[in-house]
C-alpha cells in the first residue's frame, strides 16, 4: 500500500467522481483509476461502487475511510513537526469553529497567528459542534472551538475556554417581558421556540437542559445562523434560549435569566487530536490563544 494510493482514494471518496478527483489532484484519470486499483487488489476488497454519474463507497471502503484519512493527518503532522524543529511553523491549519463561540475571538487570533507564522495557509470552516468533533477525531480538522458536545475520547480532548448560563430571548411586548427574576424552564412550556438544528452546540445543551427539568418544548423554527434567530425572536415569531452573551447581539430584545438551569449550561471548548497528533500549527494556536487569555 503506497501512501499516494490513499491520498488518491481518499479524493475519489470526497468528490464522488473519478474525473473530478483527478482534476483536482492533477493526474489523468486512467492513472487515477490504476490507483484504486491497485489498492482494491491489495486489499482484496473493492472500495467502490462506480455507475456512469457518480461512485459510492462499499462497506469496505467507508471502514478506510476513516483510517486514511487519519493516516494522511499523522504523515503532515510528522513534516510539519520536522519543519518546527528546524523553527519554522508552516504548512496547513485547518481550524473548524461554531458560531459566535464565547472565550475566542477567532477573526482576531487568526489575524495575529497569520503575523505570526506566514507561511501556514489557514483553512477555515464554520459548522455545528457535532460535526466538528468528529473532524477533529477523524484528523480532518487540526483543532475546533465549539460548545461541549460529547466527552472525550482517545481521539479527541477538549480545553475548557469558557462557560455560560441560560438566558431566554423574546420579544419586549412578549407576556414573558413582564416576568420577575424566578423565571424556570417550566414557564416555557407553552412556548414557541426558534434554535438550532440539532448538530449545533447550543442546541444541543438547551435539549438537555429541558430534558433534565423534564420539560416539553416545542421547536418550530430552525436555524443555522445567529442572526436570523434573531431576526425570527425580534418579529414575535417565537423565543429563544441561548447563551448569555448573545443578548449583546440585539439590543432590541428582551433577555431574561432562567433561575433554575445554574450559572453554567454551555461550555465553549477547543476540540483537539490526543497531544502526540496535535500538529505544530494547532499548538502555535493554542499557545496564543493562552497568551491571549491571561
């Protein structure tokens, strides 16, 4: 098995199609196809399932998946590192981060790791907290800021940044406007609510938050982004329970405390691989942002 072999099927699985994934990896497609190949030969499986529009993985295939695509993140860790020794920091960051994320400011530190360290090029994709956990575990992403999604692994430790309670958004001519401070998830029962879709963070911990008051609620509006939740509590059209800090993002809103859910409901972490896979660039980072946050 030659690592060129994975690199290859690992960009066939990622497009879906032989004559893409060659154009972007810049060979010919007889020889992208002799690639697989002889991987499926050496395997003695085949990897996937090609029809004249499109290719899918077999069993086989989505079981390799996982350990090339880890395999490749070890062999640029292992150049990368190299390239530390020598004392210089480059090659490629890949950073995944949820929204509006409290304890970083991500535009920030990326603009001072970019002074910093130049020659890393830095890739940056914004997503649910889901499914950035499992990017980071599965070595597709160098590290994450999300909020806590799930417990740690041998694939995947968490650094605390910062932790939140529970604030309810609505509307200011909402009936809830004119509720004191012992305001419960209980008095929420009734409500209409606007979140996330289920892979995000926040509302991941709201869910669980409700479930562990074993309380009802219903979610008639999804979101993927911070503002348009917004946008939906500020028209009436339902309430909102997010973390404290989003209140700052509308001042035309009214926020509320919830008494019983306790001073920390989200947690905001750094996803990262296990310290041995953690690359020079990722470390660099972290080191910033603790700099940063002293």
């Amino acid at each position: 098995m030659e690592l060129r072999h994975l690199q290859h099927f690992v960009a066939v699985a990622e497009d879906r199609h032989f004559t893409r994934a060659a154009e972007r990896l810049m060979v010919s497609q007889s020889g992208l196809s002799a690639s697989i190949r002889a991987l499926e030969r050496d395997l003695r499986a085949p990897l996937f399932v090609r029809s004249t529009r499109r290719v899918t993985l077999t069993e086989a295939g989505r079981a390799l998946l996982v350990e090339a695509e880890r395999i490749l993140a070890q062999v640029r860790a292992a150049h990368e590192a190299v390239a530390a020794v020598q004392g210089v920091v480059r090659g490629t960051l890949s950073l995944g981060a949820e929204q509006c994320v409290a304890g970083v400011h991500v535009a920030g530190l990326l603009a001072a790791f970019r002074q910093r360290h130049p020659e890393v090029e830095i890739r940056l994709r914004q997503e649910g907290g889901l499914a950035l956990a499992e990017d980071v575990a599965a070595g597709r992403l160098d590290l994450a800021f999300a909020y806590r999604t799930r417990a740690d692994s041998d694939q995947l430790r968490s650094v605390p940044l910062a932790t939140e309670p529970m604030t309810l958004l609505c509307h200011p001519e909402h009936p809830l406007a004119a509720a004191g401070p012992d305001l419960t998830l209980g008095d929420l029962a009734e409500e209409v609510f606007v979140d996330f879709h289920p892979g995000w963070g926040p509302r991941r911990a709201t869910d669980e938050a409700f479930a562990s008051a074993c309380v009802l609620r219903t979610v008639s509006l999804e979101v993927n982004d911070v503002h348009s939740l917004l946008d939906l509590v500020e028209e009436g059209l339902g309430v909102a329970a997010v973390p404290r800090h989003f209140r700052h993002k509308r001042d035309s809103l009214h926020a509320a405390p919830l008494a019983d859910t306790g001073k920390a409901v989200y947690e905001t972490v750094a996803l990262l691989p296990p310290p041995h896979a953690t690359s020079p660039a990722a470390r660099a980072l972290m080191k910033l942002l603790e700099r940063d946050r002293r």
